[in-house]
C-alpha cells in the first residue's frame, strides 16, 4: 500500500481526508542498529525512521531481545497484540 504525499506546508498527522487505512511500520532493532555501547541510532537508521514518521507512518520499535525471548508462535503473537495495543491498533480485520 503505497503512502500518499503530503500536500505542501501540511504535516501527514494533518490530512484532511479521512483514510481508514493505518500505517504502521514494525521497526526489528539488532545491536549493530546503535552506535557503540548506546542507545543512539545509527544516522542511517534514525534519518529512516525519521522519514517514515514525516510520511504519516507510525513506528513500532521491536527489540531483538525481546522478539528473541518470545517461545513459539502463540507467545510471538500475544507480544505483537500487545505492543500494537499499545498503539492503539487492532490485530487482524475483526481485532482478534
């Protein structure tokens, strides 16, 4: 689903229109995704989350740490629920 422009001089959180459709990026970060021994974003990836943010996208960072300790495919599942929730978002078209 390509991201529509923003009109000029309007923020994508702005639109007038109303677009049932929510767009959300699942950001996966690794270890190598920060600097050194931090929690700063690497230039590359930060001007990428920045860009997805102006085009009207909202950022869901998924620590690798946290994927890697989910067992199985229900917990996998319950995790991403959650973290959407969070969000605001259902999962799936009926929200289960």
């Amino acid at each position: 689903y390509p991201p529509r422009s923003c009109p000029q001089g309007q923020a994508a959180s702005q639109s007038t229109t109303h677009d049932p459709a929510q767009r959300v990026v699942l950001m996966l970060r690794e270890r190598w995704h920060f600097c050194r021994d931090s929690q700063v974003l690497l230039g590359s990836r930060a001007l990428r989350e920045r860009h997805l943010g102006l085009m009207g996208y909202q950022l869901l960072p998924l620590p690798f740490e946290e994927l890697e300790s989910q067992r199985g495919l229900p917990q996998l599942k319950s995790y991403l629920r959650q973290k959407l929730q969070a969000l605001g978002l259902r999962w799936g078209p009926e929200g289960g």
